[in-house]
C-alpha cells in the first residue's frame, strides 16, 4: 500500500515521525464493514468514574468555546499525518465542568 496512500518520511522530516511510521498523503479512513448513522440530535458523550457524572449532547458541545490548533497525528497502524488542523474544545474544560479528580499512583 505504500506509494500511492503512503511515503517514507523526507530526512528534514525524519525527526517528527516515530521509527518505522510512514506518512499519510490524504487522511486514511480505516473501518471494517459499515459505519454507524448517528445523527447530531442522538449524540451524546458521557463522563463518569472519577468525575463528576455528566451527560453532554451535542448542542452543549457546540456552545462550548471553539479552539483552533494544529497537530500532528501519529496511528497505531504506523502511519502518521503532519500539521492536521484541528477545531474543537480543550480537554481542561471537561476536566474542570466535570470536576475530574486527578489520581497519582
């Protein structure tokens, strides 16, 4: 599969891949058979554990602060993508809406 959907890293971009990793030329879509229909009005995500439990559909995710970024984005399935954009909320916000407790072991 290499060459067409896939390169081996140019040597100025050997440092920002892991060992043995090929770059993506598009964004792969690997799936195995067919992907779920879900509509935004029966989205939901849901917290829980050590957190406060919290329930979040999509128009609470929306209304949420919108944050750019860019990215890098490195598979397990050893390809990776450089400078991905990215749109969507900070993790803090969650972490902090849903009171998460931080645990060292």
């Amino acid at each position: 599969m290499s060459g067409k959907f896939f390169r081996k890293p140019e040597p100025k971009e050997s440092d920002l891949v892991p060992p043995g990793q090929r770059l993506a030329n598009g964004f792969p879509v690997l799936t195995y058979g067919d992907a779920p229909q879900i509509t935004t009005d029966n989205w939901e995500f849901r917290v829980w554990g050590l957190a406060k439990a919290k329930t979040f559909n999509w128009s609470d995710f929306m209304a949420m602060p919108q944050h750019d970024f860019t990215k890098d984005f490195h598979c397990v399935t050893r390809w990776s993508k450089l400078d991905v954009q990215w749109t969507g909320i900070v993790s803090d916000l969650l972490f902090v809406i849903c009171y998460l407790l931080f645990v060292r072991v």
